[in-house]
C-alpha cells in the first residue's frame, strides 16, 4: 500500500463516518488528525496549539486543502504532494476569507469540524476512532520512529557525565531527538533525590550525581512515540532496585494483559492486582498510567472504566511508577502479541517471570 491508497483509504472512512452522523462535510484542522489523513503530513507552524495552519475538508467526492497564501507553497510541495486534495487559498491577511471560501464547497449546515473551526459545530464523541488502528504503512513508520526515539534517547543515557545539569541532558536528548526529525514533545530529566519528590521532573539547572530518571514522548508524522530510562553512576541503592524490579513486573502485567478484544478497563484492573503483589498497592494513584497512544500522547487514559476494546494494530503506552522508580515502552498490538517498538536491544534489560509468561524489560543502566 503506497501513500496515495492509505490516504484513499482514510477519506473513504471519513466519509461513511459523515454518512452515520447524517453530515455532508467534515473540516479538519488539528495537527493530529491532518497527520493522519494525509498519511504523516504536517500542518504545524507553533506546535504549541492544537490546530493547524490549514485546514482539510472532506465532502462526498471531493477533499480540498485550504490554507492562506502564506503556507500554501510548502504544503502542496513538501506535505501533501501527489495526494488528491485540491487547493483553496486566500490572502493572509484576510482570514475571514475562509469561511468564505468554505461555504462556497460545501453546505455549512450540515457540516462539523474537528476543533469546531470556523463556526462549525465540534465533531460529535467518537470520531478520533477513525485513528486508533494503523494501517501497515503507518506501522512501518512507528517502528522507524520508535527505533530512532530509543537510539536517542539511549545515546544520551551513554554520554552524560556526572555534574551535568539536568537542562544540559534535556538539551542533549532535544538534540538528538531534532537530528531524527522528532519533536520531543515531553522530555523529563530528573536527578537523585528528585525523582523520588517529583512524578514529571522538568529539568532544571540541577546537577545530576548519581541516579537519572529520563522520559521522552516524541513526535513524527503525527505519531507519538514514548519511553522511561534509568541510569546509575556505580552501584544501585538496595531500596530504589527492589522498588525498580517492582514496577517492571507492573509494566509486564500491563503489556502481557494487553490483547486484542481485551477492554482498557480489563487490562489496568489486572495491573492493579500487579501492584498489589509486589507490596505497592497504593502507589497507582500517584500517577495515571498511560494507555492507548498513537495521534495523541495518550488517545485514552487508562482507568478501571475505560471502556475501550483493543484491537490489532493499535498501540498502547502504560507507565507505571512506584516512588522513585518508572518504567515505560510505546507497544503494538500484533497477531503474535505486543511487539515493543522501542527496544533497540542494545539497553540492559531485566527478565521478568509472571504467569502469564516472561517478558524482558529495561534494566537500570550501570555506568
């Protein structure tokens, strides 16, 4: 399947979506969702907002691109060339032009938009489903990314020295992250004591001395990808090793609990009892625990109540905590079992046995 079938694909989805909602058109104008109906397309110039500088908008035979002159250029060139959306375009400095131009394709009243741009009415509950199941061309470009966010990340970890800051390690990982072409959109350097006081270390001008703690969740082509690694100058603490072997049997619970046709309220109830069995019963509700990943850093939050069934083909990203100690991987849901995408191999790693069978997960790094 090339870019242009997947995109086909996706537009034919969207539009029996507006067919059960009784809707003729649907604009889309978040980073999110024009990443993933192009095909990893970026319509982002501040990444700080949820929308986009061009809006897509889907009708029954046709999908346009609109977008003011400004952007127009880059994106037909650069993210949606050889795609079948047609490009609408006004003046910069006339934004009220596109509405305009808008009602111009479509019947505005019987149309929604994903944000609730332009005076449209917000997409009815649901319609981030349409993402939550890659397509194999979308697979491939997880694992690429989940491969290049852990050799980041993991260089880093080798690198580092004892006294560097806390800022100068989140450079680092900025660095090496931005060479990938990934936004490290979460990117927490805690040090020593630090990690034990605070559940997201942002990094700060502290030097780290002996024991890190460093998360990454990045993004690329509208993909999010996340982990947690641990580094230890010398011998690790007695105490802060049980509570790290502890929370990896955690993550194995929830990454061997996950399966297709299993409901996200299953899989945590089940963790939870993990928790339980090493003697940190109550440690879950200090932190949430990650859940459903893909277009969003969390598509869901997973709680006893999450209702969600998973499916092949989705991706889950569960990171428990237990004071001072956090472990965590993006997976993907296969025929054969959760496949991790950020493993490189290269990490020490831990075996863990369960009932369920023996999953190996990071290890404290020894430097």
């Amino acid at each position: 399947m090339n870019r242009r079938e997947e995109v086909q694909i996706k537009l034919e989805s969207v539009r029996a979506w507006l067919q059960r909602n009784r809707l003729e058109a649907l604009l889309i104008n978040s980073q999110a969702n024009f990443a993933w109906l192009t095909g990893g397309g970026e319509n982002y110039v501040y990444v700080g907002d949820a929308a986009g500088e061009a809006y897509l908008l889907v009708v029954p035979d046709r999908a346009y691109l609109l977008t003011n002159n400004i952007e127009v250029r880059r994106l037909q060139e650069e993210e949606v060339l050889g795609l079948s959306f047609e490009a609408v375009v006004w003046p910069w400095h006339r934004d009220g032009d596109a509405r305009e131009k808008m009602a111009g394709l479509c019947d505005v009243s019987k149309a929604a938009s994903d944000l609730g741009a332009l005076g449209l009415p917000k997409v009815p509950d649901g319609f981030n489903e349409l993402r939550y199941t890659m397509s194999p061309p979308e697979i491939e470009r997880y694992r690429r990314l989940g491969q290049d966010a852990a050799q980041a990340l993991e260089e880093v970890c080798l690198s580092f020295e004892p006294g560097d800051t806390e800022l100068d390690i989140a450079a680092a990982l900025s660095y090496q992250c931005r060479k990938r072409n990934i936004l490290p959109l979460v990117n927490l350097v805690g040090g020593d004591d630090r990690i034990t006081r605070y559940r997201h270390p942002l990094p700060t001008v502290n030097p780290v001395r002996k024991t890190m703690l460093i998360a990454l969740t990045g993004r690329r082509h509208g993909l999010h990808i996340s982990l947690t690694r641990m580094v230890s100058f010398g011998p690790v603490d007695s105490d802060l090793l049980e509570r790290h072997r502890a929370v990896a049997a955690v993550d194995a619970r929830y990454i061997l609990e996950s399966r297709a046709g299993v409901t996200i309220g299953e899989v945590v109830a089940r963790a939870l009892d993990q928790y339980s069995l090493e003697g940190f019963l109550q440690e879950w509700e200090l932190h949430h625990q990650g859940g459903l990943t893909g277009y969003a850093g969390r598509e869901i939050f997973g709680t006893q109540d999450s209702a969600h069934r998973l499916q092949h083909g989705q991706a889950l990203a569960w990171n428990p905590t237990i004071t001072g100690a956090k472990s965590e991987d993006t997976v993907l849901l296969t025929d054969s079992g959760a496949e991790v995408l950020t493993r490189t191999g290269a990490w020490p790693e831990l075996d863990v046995e369960l009932p369920l069978g023996v999953l190996r997960r990071p290890a404290i790094l020894l430097r």
